[in-house]
C-alpha cells in the first residue's frame, strides 16, 4: 500500500532541507542551460551568465514549499 505524504513521518526540518536542494538543482540546470545557450552563439555575441544568489535559491524553495502546501487544499 502507497503511503500519501501526508501520512509520513518527515519533520518539517527534512522537509525543508529537501526543498532547498530541489530549489539548488533547478537554479544549477537553468544556469547550465543558460550557460550551454550562450556558448552556441558566435564569440563575441555571448553575454555572461550570472550565478544564483541564496535568494534566488530561498525564493525558489519557497514556491515549492507553497505547491505542497497547497496540495492539500
């Protein structure tokens, strides 16, 4: 039998802890998408890209944590 998530025994400190690594990951494959895009155009048209900020990575963990959140709902 499949357990919900609500039903499982996480504490919200893991819970969170997960969320900021989801939040990390999406923040490294936009950059290394963004990256890859750059280096297909012609050198001297390419624009720097930027690294992620630990805001960046609070706000995106945040719109993670309201989905869940709101799942229930």
């Amino acid at each position: 039998m499949e357990k919900k998530m609500s039903e499982s025994k996480r504490s919200g400190y893991a819970i969170r802890a997960d969320l900021l690594g989801m939040a990390i990951g999406i923040l490294e494959a936009r950059n290394a998408r963004q990256w890859d895009n750059e280096h297909l155009k012609p050198e001297g048209t390419r624009s720097p890209v930027n690294p992620y900020a630990t805001e960046d990575v609070l706000v995106v963990a945040e719109k993670l944590y309201d989905f869940v959140q709101n799942q229930n709902k």
